[in-house]
C-alpha cells in the first residue's frame, strides 16, 4: 500500500492540534505565565498545526489591542518550555509532549484588507451596476 502524497494534515494531526490548542488557551487564561506583557494582554490561540510526528505544535496567536505583536510573540517563545510543562496535565494521553512553537497569526490582517476590498467605492460601484442590469 503506497502513502498519500497529500500535503494536507491527518485527522490525527487535526484532532491533537485542536486539544493542544485548548489546553494552551486554558494555560493562558489562568494566568499560570508570569509575565507582564503576557498578563496584562488578550491573547487569541486561533490555531496549532502539528508536526506529521506530533513532536512540534505550532500555535498561531494574536495579542488582541496590540499594534506591535513581535514583543507578545518573543515573550511567548522565552516561556514555551514552561509552556509545555504546563500543558502535561491536559495532554496525558500523548507518547510525546510536542514542543510548542509561537507565530504571529497574519490571517485577521488578510481578512481585513478583504474586507476593505469588498467595501471598497469600485466594487460597490460594480454591485450596484449588476443590480440596475437585472431590473
């Protein structure tokens, strides 16, 4: 039997993305990470993609109110190790505690600029002109 050559993850790597995500947003929400700038911001876990050997978990995050998120982000990756201590209690059932990696998650960004595109006085001038067509 041949391997699937897809670059899609696994539903293995989807479900174990979804709990470590979960559990990185429960170690985040109560506070477990002594660090100002992690305390004191809103941070989204919006996603966690992981590795083929579910060895490495990347979460994508986004510090809410932030215009500078690279700061949050450094913070984060000095406390990933504590991080994935934290983590063992919600996450039993792993052979291997994955090592957690932070980014920046740019698609809130891509969404906006969509947004301002779709709502943009050219478009709506094209919608409204489809709309006269069809009368």
């Amino acid at each position: 039997m041949t391997k699937a050559t897809s670059s899609a993850p696994s539903q293995r790597m989807l479900r174990v993305g979804e709990q470590v995500r979960a559990a990185i947003t429960q170690v985040l929400q109560r506070g477990e990470v002594r660090d100002d700038l992690i305390e004191r911001t809103v941070i989204s876990v919006s996603e966690v993609r992981m590795s083929p050997d579910l060895k490495i978990a990347t979460a994508y995050v986004t510090p809410l109110g932030l215009p500078d998120h690279a700061a949050v982000i450094d913070a984060l990756n000095r406390h990933a190790k504590f991080i994935r201590g934290r983590l063992g209690g919600q996450l039993r059932q792993m052979k291997y505690m994955p090592e957690v990696r932070f980014r920046d998650d740019t698609s809130f960004d891509n969404y906006k600029k969509i947004d301002d595109l779709l709502r943009s006085p050219e478009v709506q001038r094209d919608l409204d002109g489809d709309d006269e067509d069809k009368n």
